[in-house]
C-alpha cells in the first residue's frame, strides 16, 4: 500500500511517499502507527505522540481503529484548523 506522510509528520519521516508491506497482524491505522514507530528512530520521532496523529483511507478521513484492509493509500497528517 501507498503511504503518504504531510507537514511536519513528512518532515520527521523524512519523506513524502513510500510503499510498504506491513505484516499480516497490522490490521489497524492504530496498529500500523505502532509498526511504523518500530521500523526506525525517524518514524519513532515522527509518531511519538499518536493520539494527536490524523489519518485517511483513500482519502476519507478514519479513527485510529479503522481497518486497514484493501486499503490502496494511507495518509498521516498532524492535526489542522482552519481560518
């Protein structure tokens, strides 16, 4: 699946994009933040606080107990307001 990573969450990981193969066990955006954390120092620093951590599904918007199953992109993003 295609991982997609925006502001400062992109600036941690120290990348835009990535395709990745989570483990069959990762079956959560909860669980793939988790999995993610453990992969590098980098990914670590960048999801040090995931309850603050945004995440989408093909571009709609999920909670962190959502299925990532059949899943084709995933985006994280820190949280936004608007003006």
């Amino acid at each position: 699946m295609k991982v997609k990573y925006f502001a400062w969450v992109r600036e941690r990981v120290g990348k835009a994009e990535e395709t990745i193969e989570p483990p069959a066990s990762v079956r959560t955006i909860e669980e793939l933040i988790a999995w993610l954390s453990s992969q590098s120092e980098a990914y670590a620093y960048a999801f040090e606080k995931p309850k603050v951590i945004r995440a989408a599904i093909d571009r709609a918007h999920v909670k962190q107990d959502a299925a990532i199953a059949g899943a084709r992109e995933i985006a994280f993003f820190p949280p936004m307001t608007g003006g």
